[in-house]
C-alpha cells in the first residue's frame, strides 16, 4: 500500500457533524480526491481511504474515523506501515486562530491548541510535517467554542468553508506535482490578498 503522499483531513465521523467547523479537514481532503479524480472512499480498518493518481504521483487520501482528539491512533499506525517521510505527510485540518473562510498552508509548526493534532503530534513523535489550515474564527468566547466547533453551519457559512477547501485542495495538489515551498508560497500570498480585496 505504498504511497507519495498521506493526506489527512480531520473531523468527526457521523451525520451530526458533517457540516461542523471542526469538519473543515474532511472538506479538504474530499476535495483532493474529487479534483484527482480518485476513487470514492472506501472504509480500511478505521479509516476511510481513497488512494488517488495525481501527475504521476500516488495519494493516499485518508478520513480518520476515530473522533479528533483520538487522530493519532489512525494516523501514527498509518505512517509507520507506510514508512513515508513527514515531509510527505499533509494533515488539513480546522484553526480557531485564522480568519473564517481562508486557509494557508505551512511547512511545520505546533498544534496551536487543535486537539486533533496534539493528538497525531505525539502519536508520531514530531510536528515536523506539512499542514493545511481552514480558517473558522467565530468570535465566540473560548468557553463557546465546544458547541461551536461542533453545530452545523448554516448553507451560507458551510459554503465559504467549502470554497476554502477547494482552493486550498488545489494548492496542495499543485504541491504534491511540483514542490510544497513553490506552491506554499502563492498560494498564502494569493490568498491573503484575497482576504484584503474581498471580490
């Protein structure tokens, strides 16, 4: 089950949270596998995997299907049979830190309090792995953010999630084909002047 590239989108399994904030990784990680024309998902273990070809380059698309604070225990396992570098380890996921709406990718760098990656972060023992962030800051106070984290959006609000995502799938699809620092770069910059110079 060799791969290039483990893409990891984060959420919650089941109904009742699929249109949450906290779900803003699943969108990403879809969205990779429906611009690559990958397989749909299919359940491996705990987990929900499409393995996806992209400008020669083998993807394995991954949806932990343990709850956010548990991703470790599906991602750890899964990068050690993979023996994939980190560098080629990408995890999307939700940040109450940036701007709803916008997302930015980096290189590495530390959980910024998101449980689902303190989680992975120690299952693998290092935060030097690339990520993919989707913006959901809400303005709610720190004690609100459970609930939050977790209701539906209403259409309007899941939508600018959604277009978040795709763009953000775009890029890193451009970084799996041609290098993550070329890539990282125009993309942060386009759009954090999309955020500046809304249309």
């Amino acid at each position: 089950m060799g791969a290039d590239y483990l893409i990891v989108g984060l959420g919650n399994p089941g109904p009742e949270y699929e249109k949450s904030p906290h779900n803003a990784g699943f969108a990403v990680a879809r969205s990779v596998r429906a611009l690559s024309g990958g397989p749909h998902f299919s359940s491996q273990g705990r987990a929900l995997v499409s393995r996806c070809r992209w400008r020669g380059r083998t993807l394995l698309v991954v949806l932990p299907q343990s709850f956010m604070n548990r991703s470790g225990s599906v991602v750890g396992p899964m990068v050690a049979k993979l023996g994939i570098p980190l560098q080629r380890l990408v995890v999307c996921y939700d940040d109450l830190d940036l701007p709803f709406g916008v997302a930015r990718m980096r290189e590495k760098g530390g959980a910024g309090g998101h449980h689902g990656m303190e989680s992975i972060i120690a299952a693998i023992g290092s935060h030097d792995f690339p990520r993919v962030r989707v913006g959901i800051g809400s303005g709610v106070d720190k004690d609100e953010n459970v609930d939050y984290l977790l209701t539906p959006l209403i259409s309007d609000r899941w939508t600018l999630i959604r277009d978040a995502a795709d763009r953000a799938a775009h890029a890193l699809l451009d970084a799996a084909g041609g290098g993550w620092g070329r890539a990282m770069s125009a993309f942060n910059r386009a759009d954090r002047l999309r955020l500046e110079d809304p249309e």
